[in-house]
C-alpha cells in the first residue's frame, strides 16, 4: 500500500505533466516578450567549517573559502549556453546589447563569478564582435553592497519584524514537537561536530552543506563514521525544513521572498505599457533566493534547490495584446517545467497574476519592518499535511541508526 508522500509525489508529477501540455498548447499563438531569470550559483567551496571538520586546512581548499569551483565555472557555462538557446528569439541580430539585459548579483564572488561565466555562455562573440583573440567580451553585471541590499536578494535580512516572526514560530506546537523529536540527534550532532550546544535545523543545514560540498569536490574523501548515522538522511530532510522555516508564515513571505516578486511584477508591467527596453532580467543568487521567491508564489515544494536551478517568469501576449505570465523551474533537470500559481492556470493573465500574489507583496518593505502590527504565525493547511508524514520518520530513523552504531562499539 502506497503511503501518503508517494500519493502526494505522484499527484504532483501528473500535475506537473499536465501543465507543461497545457502550456504548449496554449502558447502556441503567444509571443514570449520579457523573461525575469532567477538562478543558483554554481558548485562553490565551503565557506565556514564546523569545529571538528577534518577537512578545514585551507590547502583542501586552495581557490579560498565559499570560491567556484571549476565544476560550478563548468555548470554555469552551460546553463548560459541553454538560456541562450531558450531566449534566442528575444535577442535582435544574435547580439549583446545594454536594451536588451540587465543582470543582477548578490555582493558574494561565487554569485558574481557565476554571472560572468553564465554570460560568456550565452553571449559567445560573433566575428564581428571579437575586440581581440580572446572569445569573450565584457558585459557588465550589478550588484550592490551587502549592507545595503536590504531587500532584493540576500533573503536573510534581520529586520525587527523578521526577527520577531521567528521568535513566535520557535513557539509554535508543530515546530517546538519537531524539535523536541529530533532532540537527540540535535544532541549528537553537536558532539559530533564539536558544537558547544545542541543544533538546530539551521545549523544542521550548514553541517549537511559542508558534508555535501566535501563528498562532492574532494577526490579523498572520507566521510566521517558518526555522519553515516545522519549524512544524507535524515540531515538533508531537516535541512529542508530550515529552508522551509524562512517563509514559514504570510509576512515571512512578504518580507522575503516578497520584494523580488514585487520587482518582477514591476517589470512586467511596465513591459506592457511599453516603459522598459529590456527584455530579459536576470538575477544570480543563493538557494535561500530560489525558496523564498517560489514560496511566495506559493509553488514551493520541499526540497533544496540544487546548483544553478533557475526559476523563469516569463510574460507573453496574444494577437489582442493580452498578457499571460507563466512560471518555469528548471532543477537538475534538462528541460525544466511549468509551475502553476494556485488559483489561476499555467499561462495566467497578468492581471490575475498581480492579483491572487497582492498579499505577498509589501507596499513599503521598510515600514513593513517596523511595523507594530500583531504577527502572523499561520501556517497554510498543505504544509500542515506534508510535515505530518514528511518529517515524522525523521528522529526515528536518527535513533534506529544512532542504536546501531553504540551497538557496534560495544
């Protein structure tokens, strides 16, 4: 007998089928006018270590803490590559041009380095755009200092509002009872790790990070016994739940995940009316970028987005120059696939779109911060029904493991 997660899977992926036909159908007759690309930088260094990580000599490590990696250079490259071949039709005489983009990065070298080799990919010089024997040419990304992007990108922001969300939630029955199931393993981990006091969801991401990154880019490695209890599973589930936790509530969402949105809203609206030249917006950012702006949407689901996923909004219109938005997610997946917006349909009127999104999208995220206004700790019912089952194998399958493991030493 099937369990619940494996129903839930199944719905979704027929969902997801049926989307991706409509979609092409519907579209047949559209024109794609302006793309807003959201992507994940490529495989990265790490940048921290927990206490006791064997591998924190920085000769492991030589490129520097949190640098790209050749294979993350490699992976960008390709997406460029596939982006340019997706949008090739927006782009007037196969060239580069200041109407045509504007990119976008977080103040962080693994993102703006991503962007520079996601370009040479999608930009490979024509003959007559070579300038010397090098094939490249130089198109300009933006950014803006850490301290000051506030808003857009880094997601991570402490603003008093934020702060106060996340003490209520702390306080929430179903967060305090995943917590406290999972205690032990907490518990373990932080003796494991060399961890002062017991983890917590957050902290364990950060560990599952650095394991993850150390298996994937050491040629030695040698994963440590106590994590073959907890590496991937149940750490890789609990590190969903930390991604998952940024957005937990409606203003978590608004304040996060919604000033991008906002901008994307922004700037398909004044494609319509004819006001912006640019055609594609492209932003090269973080996981914690990808899960709170598809949160927002509310087309989130569990999991962490993988190196250089990229999430399309794209805008379209018809012989009566009507405007249809559709949303497109490409994970480690060649193609990626239709996201529909609960309330509407794959290609959702723009208007629509604005429309059933209003509520995550703040009208003064400054204000919003400080607001006095009573918190939201509402949770939506599906993420109610996911973590019944989701998460409830986790501490035992910790314990089975953890038991194992004190049995084998006796």
């Amino acid at each position: 007998m099937m369990d619940l997660f494996t129903i839930l899977l199944i719905i979704s992926l027929t969902s997801v089928s049926n989307c991706s036909l409509a979609l092409k159908l519907e579209d047949n007759d559209n024109e794609l006018v302006f793309a807003s690309i959201v992507y994940r930088h490529g495989e990265r260094n790490p940048d921290s270590f927990y206490t006791n990580d064997p591998y924190q000599n920085l000769s492991y490590w030589p490129d520097g803490l949190g640098a790209l990696t050749d294979r993350g250079k490699k992976e960008q490259l390709k997406l460029g590559k596939w982006l340019r071949r997706r949008y090739d039709p927006l782009i007037v005489d196969g060239r580069y041009s200041h109407d045509l983009l504007y990119v976008q990065s977080t103040d962080v070298d693994r993102t703006i380095m991503s962007a520079l080799v996601n370009l040479a990919g999608m930009f490979y010089p024509s003959q007559q755009e070579r300038w010397s024997s090098i094939n490249w040419q130089p198109i300009p990304v933006h950014t803006v200092p850490k301290h000051l992007d506030k808003e857009l990108l880094i997601m991570l922001t402490k603003c008093p509002k934020i702060k106060e969300e996340e003490e209520l939630i702390k306080e929430n029955p179903i967060v305090k009872q995943y917590n406290e199931e999972n205690s032990r393993m907490f518990i373990e981990l932080a003796k494991h790790t060399g961890e002062t006091t017991p983890l917590n969801p957050s902290k364990t991401r950060t560990i599952y990070t650095n394991l993850n990154i150390e298996s994937q880019t050491l040629i030695n490695f040698s994963i440590p016994c106590w994590a073959k209890c907890y590496y991937p599973e149940p750490m890789s589930r609990v590190s969903v739940f930390s991604l998952k936790m940024l957005t937990m509530t409606k203003t978590l969402k608004r304040l996060r995940g919604g000033p991008l949105l906002k901008e994307i809203i922004t700037h398909m609206k004044e494609k319509k009316d004819g006001s912006l030249k640019q055609k594609l917006w492209m932003y090269s950012a973080h996981d914690v970028t990808l899960t709170c702006l598809l949160d927002a949407m509310g087309v989130f689901e569990p999991h962490i987005p993988p190196l250089s996923a990229t999430v399309m909004v794209e805008l379209r219109k018809n012989k009566n120059k009507d405007y249809f938005v559709s949303v497109h997610y490409k994970n480690s997946t060649e193609e990626p696939f239709v996201l529909e917006i609960p309330g509407c349909i794959p290609s959702c009127p723009l208007h629509k779109f604005e429309s059933l999104l209003s509520d995550v999208i703040p009208e003064d995220w400054e204000k919003e911060c400080h607001s006095n206004e009573p918190a939201d700790v509402t949770f939506e019912d599906y993420w109610w029904l996911m973590e019944e089952h989701y998460y409830s194998n986790i501490s035992t399958a910790a314990l089975e493991c953890g038991a194992r493991s004190r049995g084998s030493r006796k």
